[in-house]
C-alpha cells in the first residue's frame, strides 16, 4: 500500500485491543470494538474517518493478541471491498493495560512517523474536521494535543460518601480521543511510566507528568464513546421510518491555463489545465451539489462562494468532507451516487476505476454503491471542441434512517 509524500507523517494508533467487560455482558461477550454497526465493526468505522481527513498517513490497528490474525484476515477483506484509498494500514498485539497497548502500538509505527494520534476504537462517531482539527496544532508546534468539551454538571470530590470538594467548573474540560502527540516525547513519556510504574487512563496524563504543554481543542458532542449498555441507543438511534431522496449536481470547467485537472480526487496525468478558484475537480463539485439538493441546502456557490480567497485553491476533497457534515446534521443518509463525466478530451477510461473508487472513500460508501461513467459528445458542444469539461451527478438517501448494529462479527468473505 502506496505512503503519503507528506514529509512530516502523522500515523493514527487504533485501540482496538480491550476486553470492554461493562458492555460484554449485554452483547453476549463481545468485546464493544468488535460490535457490527452498519455492516462493519467499530473500528473500521475511525479508520473510514481518518481515511477521509485528508491528513493522516496511516493506521495502526492494535488487537487482543489471540485475535490479532482472525481481525488481519477481516482487515484485508474490508479493505478489498472498502478502499482506504491512499491510507495504509498495520496491525500489532495490544497489552494487558491501555496503557500497554499504546506502547505497543507505538513500538509499530513506521520509522518516518513524527506525530501520531492515539484513538480509542469504541468512539466511532469521530468527524474528519477533529481530525485536521488535531493534525493543524501538532504542526504549529503544540506536543500534546486533546479535544475537550466544557463540563455542565457541576463536578464534586468524595471521600467515604460525603462531599470534600467542590471543583470550579469553568476549569474543567472531559476530554475525548483522537489524542495527537510528537511520536518522540510521546514514547519517552511511555518509557518513564514503565520505569516508574506510573499507571494513568490516558497518553495527556504521560505528558503532563513529563512536563510537556497539553493544548485543547474543541471537542464534538457526537464524539461519544460506547462503554455501558445504554449506550447501544446511540447506534441503534430513531427508530422513525426513514424516506429517500434524491439529489442532482451539474458543474462545468473550461480548459485553460490554472489548475492541473483532477476529477474525483485523482489526479489526471498530462491532462489539460482548468480554469478554477478552488482545485477545480468538476466531478467532485458536481457531487456536492447533488448532496445538498438532498438535505435542501442549496449549492455549493452559496456555501463557499469563489470571490472569498480562503476557497482558493481549496481541495474540492476537504470541501466535500464539510458537505457531508451538513447532510448528517440534516438528518440524511447517503445511499447511493450515480456520476457522469462528459469530455471529448483526455481519455477518462484508463482512470475510471481509480476515480471510482477514491469517491467511494470519501463518501464512506461501499464502491458498489457509487458508479461512474465517462462518455464523449462526438465533437458537438464546447465539449467536443475540446474546450471543457462538464459533470453530472445524481444521488439517493435517506431522511431519517436510523443507523443499524448487531454483535455478528463479519466474516472475511464481507
């Protein structure tokens, strides 16, 4: 699996390897990261994240150790039908303790890492933008980076049953996971702890105790963690019948001298150059309007108008990530995208399965579900002058849908 060119890689460490005793008993003995939600386990559904960030480098997945080959197998079948695109993947055996198994996972990391994000697999509800939220302070200088959410309960310390504190709750933040650190300080503080036998419940701690900085950033309500058997309603979610919809974009770009083509997030070798304020991926803004006509939030003109100079040069990629965070706050499931490239020039077929695919990994879709079509107008039209490019996209969802899990452990032939 092809690395990113990044020169400063950011791997992600998965925890996939705890044995999560608080849910086990209402899931039949399942450990909670492998739990089946949505036709995957939990831990397939943090790496689709990281996939789609736009910023992570790789995965480390770590497993119990007597599960660790079983979860390769199902690795390698999910990625067969589930591209991570670009995003490579490992996997190593975990240890007794978190604690453990982030040193662990750590001692896996490639040797060109230089920072990681430590995430807790049970947490499948992550976004991209906390992701590159996390990313963007790690590479303006922070060590130790953590999201965190104001507290609202007004928080006391007890001794034997009665009340001995109260803490002032505008100093308090509960803190989520991906964690982001430098790899370097981040295992020198593991190797302290394992000398010290310093135990703590996560790598902010190992840091503090080291005297590093810990910044924070904003946290996500919806970054919840699976941990108690109530909390299987939040994947079981509404129970309201769901409706579909349908959503349809239309974009086009003249050729001329700007930017190099891109057509769903693939670069298209000695193709021509379009004239564009963002990247200019046709396809991809054509997508995108076909998604907000499903959620009935209008086009991506409205959204991210090309007379503001942060658009320019944007990725269509990173703008699609935002778009689909609208439609999941408006409630809408993606189901299915149909997609149309109509250019007389370059030649689109040799590209067309590398396009589809990369649109699938973004749109967190099965490539079963998003299909692709590349055709001419025979010389009629601007675009068979050979003077631009045009794309047509239809999708269909759901409003409504309520997220499906079960304790099934999918097999490898997924």
């Amino acid at each position: 699996m092809p690395e990113n060119s990044r020169p400063e890689k950011i791997w992600a460490l998965i925890l996939a390897a705890g044995r999560g005793s608080r849910l086990a008993a209402a899931i039949g003995g399942l450990s909670k990261q492998f739990l089946c939600w949505r036709g995957v386990p939990l831990y397939w559904h943090a790496a689709r994240t990281m996939s789609r960030s736009a910023v992570v480098d790789g995965v480390v997945f770590v497993f119990p150790p007597e599960r660790c080959a079983a979860e390769e197998e199902t690795l390698r079948a999910l990625h067969a039908r589930d591209d991570l695109g670009l995003l490579p993947w490992l996997t190593t055996a975990g240890g007794a303790l978190r604690q453990d198994s982030v040193r662990l996972g750590l001692a896996a990391l490639p040797r060109e890492t230089r920072y990681v994000l430590v995430h807790d697999a049970a947490r499948p509800f992550l976004s991209p933008a906390l992701t590159r939220r996390i990313c963007e302070a790690l590479r303006r200088g922070a060590s130790a980076v953590v999201p965190g959410l104001p507290v609202t309960d007004t928080i006391k310390l007890v001794d034997n049953g009665l009340v001995t504190a109260t803490l002032p709750r505008a100093r308090l933040a509960a803190v989520q996971t991906p964690q982001g650190f430098d790899l370097n300080l981040l295992r020198q503080a593991h190797r302290h702890a394992q000398e010290a036998g310093l135990t703590v419940t996560d790598d902010a701690a190992l840091m503090e105790a080291q005297g590093h900085d810990v910044h924070i950033v904003p946290g996500e309500a919806a970054n919840m963690k699976i941990t108690n058997p109530e909390d299987l309603a939040l994947l079981a979610g509404s129970q309201t019948m769901p409706r579909p919809c349908t959503g349809m974009g239309y974009d086009v770009h003249r050729y001329g001298p700007g930017r190099p083509l891109k057509l769903g997030g693939v670069p298209i070798p000695d193709g021509p150059e379009v004239v564009a304020h963002s990247d200019g991926d046709v396809l991809l803004h054509a997508l995108m309007d076909a998604l907000l006509g499903c959620a009935g939030l209008g086009d991506i003109g409205r959204h991210f108008p090309d007379n503001q100079a942060r658009f320019e040069g944007i990725s269509s990629a990173v703008l699609l990530d935002q778009v689909l965070e609208m439609l999941y706050g408006a409630g809408v499931t993606l189901c299915h995208a149909d997609l149309t490239i109509v250019a007389q020039a370059p030649r689109l077929s040799p590209f067309r399965e590398e396009i589809r695919k990369n649109v699938a990994r973004l749109l967190g879709l099965d490539k079963a579900h998003v299909n692709l079509k590349a055709t001419t107008e025979e010389g009629l039209g601007f675009t068979g002058r050979a003077e631009g490019i045009k794309a047509y996209a239809v999708v269909s969802a759901l409003t409504g849908a309520a997220p499906s899990f079960s304790t099934s452990i999918p097999s490898p032939d997924l």
